[in-house]
C-alpha cells in the first residue's frame, strides 16, 4: 500500500479542457514531488477515437510531476464504470488520493489545502472524504476554513483508501437497500430533493454515474464530508462536450486566489446548521425546479436554433 498521496485524474476525450486542467494543477508546488495517474476512457464511437488519440498524446509527453502512471482503457467503460474502475484502483493500491475531472480549474493551494485535510482528519472515521468545491457562502465572525456537511461533492475532493471499500456499486444492491432501509428515501433526500431521483436513474441504467452511488454510502452510514468556506475549484464542463453537466452553470462560485498556505480546520462535530443550508439551498426544492425549467428552455432554444441553420 503506497503511503504517499497521489493524484488522479479520469479524462476522456476533450484534450483542450484537460489541458487547462493540468496546467491549473501544475501550479501547486507540490506537483512536482508527487505521481500523477490517468484514467483515460476509450472510445465510444468512431468518431471519438482522434479526440482520444491527442489527449493521450498529451499525456504521453506530460512533464513536471515525479511520475506519470497512465491506465488507458482500450474499449468504453462509460462514466460510472471508469470512475469505479479508477476509484477501485486507487483505494487499494494507496492510503491516500486527490481527485480531478478534466472539466475542473483548481487553484494554486488545492493540492496543500487537500493534504492538510487528509492529515487532519485521517483518524476521524466519521469523516468520509474532503471536497474542495463549495457554492458561495456568507459568514461573519466564523473561525475556520473548512464546513462540515452531509452530502459528497465531486467537484475536486480527496480520500482516504480504507473508506471506500463498503460502498455499493451494483444496481441491483442499490434496489435492494431502497427498498429495505427503514426510512431510505427520506434519509437520502435530506440533503437534496435531486438524489432519490439520481440514484432511480442510476438504477434503472438512464444515466451512467458513480457520485450518487458515493451519497447513498455517506447517507446511509451517517457519514460526513469536509467542504472549504472558500471553492478552490472552478468547473468549465458546461458544454455540449461534457456528458452529465449541460444547461445552467449552478456551479459558479468565487474561487480562492490560492495565496493561503495554512488552513485552521474545524473539528468533525462542529456543526452550523446556518452555514449547511447555504450548501444546501442550490438542491432545494423550488430551486431545481427553476433550474429544471430554464435547462428545458436553453435545450428548446438549441434545438430550434439546429433547424433554422
């Protein structure tokens, strides 16, 4: 079991973005005396098989960390199934990793920020993993740097390999918990009224994730996430290139400058419940809802813009 932290990365065919998302990384100092592992999915069709070819390429002459590792998948996995591979993977072979998508732009302290976490909170089993993403949030007079919340984040985080191992994959598990869990449904949609209708998708093959499959674990063993009071994380996946974030850009938040070098994190049982429902509140209720409709314009708008040229 490797001992040192490494990061890992799952890309699959948009070169330009991951460039801009290695170039942002290399930016931390630390990159250099860490490795770095790729998760590149193959093709899904044809046409994706030059698109593959250069973001291999580039990773193939990919300097300035201590090592490159490089998992090439030789047919499609999908999303999901790339993600689990990666994420298998990494929990067995390390005691520590930090994860970024191609779509993400982390700042120049996300990878200090990540690792001081980890150290602070590995003996903490109560603690499932540490995002560094976070919707704006307001506080005065708060004495720490991280938040304590419910609900895993995707957007750039990092873990520890012996809290992954009883996560549930298999859709037909996922079934079977939903429907015996006292309370499941209720207990899962606490933090958002999007993720019973995610994992439904999920389960029923409509979609092709692994994120939600990570909350239904922290959910369901009462588990907790680390979250910044400032994003060192910005996404640029809003596109007609990515798979699972299209329509309106939710996600944009201020980022930190990454001039901090020490943070002052907060012990896992110290809870603010104001400060949780600024989380929150992008996943309430009328808030999706609004957001539902506005994606079903732009996609009605897009459409109609296609016939008319």
């Amino acid at each position: 079991m490797e001992k040192s932290v490494i990061v890992g990365v799952f890309c699959y065919n948009r070169v330009t973005k991951l460039r801009r998302c290695i170039e942002a990384l290399m930016k931390n100092p630390e990159c250099s005396s860490m490795n770095i592992i790729f998760f590149s999915d193959g093709p899904k069709k044809e046409a994706d098989t030059q698109n593959i070819h250069e973001v291999r390429n580039y990773i193939d002459n990919l300097t300035g960390f201590k090592s490159v590792i490089k998992h090439y998948r030789e047919k499609n996995l999908s999303t999901g199934p790339n993600f689990r591979t990666g994420l298998t993977f990494l929990t067995e072979n390390y005691e520590r990793f930090i994860i970024v998508e191609d779509d993400l732009i982390v700042s120049p302290n996300y990878i200090k920020y990540l690792t001081d976490a980890l150290e602070f909170y590995k003996d903490d089993k109560s603690v499932f993993c540490v995002t560094a993403y976070v919707f704006p949030i307001k506080a005065e007079n708060y004495p720490y740097d991280t938040i304590v919340y419910k609900r895993f984040c995707s957007y750039g985080w990092a873990g520890w390999g012996d809290r992954f191992t009883n996560v549930i994959w298999d859709d037909e598990e996922l079934r079977h918990l939903m429907t015996t869990s006292p309370g499941f449904n209720k207990r899962l949609n606490a933090e958002g009224h999007d993720l019973v209708r995610m994992l439904v998708k999920q389960i029923n093959g409509k979609i092709s994730t692994w994120d939600i499959q990570m909350q239904t674990h922290v959910a369901e063993n009462r588990l907790k996430v680390i979250y910044p009071m400032l994003s060192k994380v910005s996404n640029i996946g809003f596109d007609e290139e990515s798979t699972n974030t299209t329509g309106v850009n939710y996600l944009i938040t201020p980022i930190d400058k990454g001039i901090k070098r020490v943070f002052n994190f907060s012990k896992s049982d110290y809870i603010m419940p104001a400060l949780q429902a600024q989380i929150k509140r992008p996943y309430n209720y009328q808030t999706l809802v609004v957001r539902k409709l506005r994606n079903e314009f732009i996609k009605l708008t897009n459409s109609i813009k296609k016939v008319a040229s």
